[in-house]
C-alpha cells in the first residue's frame, strides 16, 4: 500500500493520536468526510454543468417549438 509497510502506518497513525488527542479524532474524521462529500458533490456538478455547455455548443438540445 503506497509503499509502507505495517510499522510506518502505526508510527504515522500514533504521531496523529497525539497531535490531536483521541477526543478530537472524531471531530476530525467527520470533518474530514464532509470535506470528501462536498469535494464529490462539486466535481459531479461541474461535470453536469460542462455536459450542458457542450449540448449547447454542439446544438444537441431540441428546439421543437
């Protein structure tokens, strides 16, 4: 996995528990998440609004009026 091995993922996963304390940690991880989810959320609504533009361009929609 990326290289580490099983004794680096602890270390990185120890240095985290004291940087941040183990009451913070699901402060964190729920922050975290909902940085992934709106991340997500953007990316499909840029690729929705791309879709429209390109349907536009290329003249695609129907005009049956």
């Amino acid at each position: 996995m990326f290289g580490f091995g099983h004794w680096e993922i602890l270390a990185i996963i120890a240095v985290i528990l004291l940087l941040f304390g183990p009451s913070k940690l699901p402060a964190l991880g729920r922050s975290i998440g909902e940085g992934v989810r709106n991340l997500k959320k953007g990316l499909k609504k840029s690729g929705d609004e791309d879709e429209g533009k390109k349907k536009i361009e290329s003249g695609d929609e129907d005009d049956s009026d």
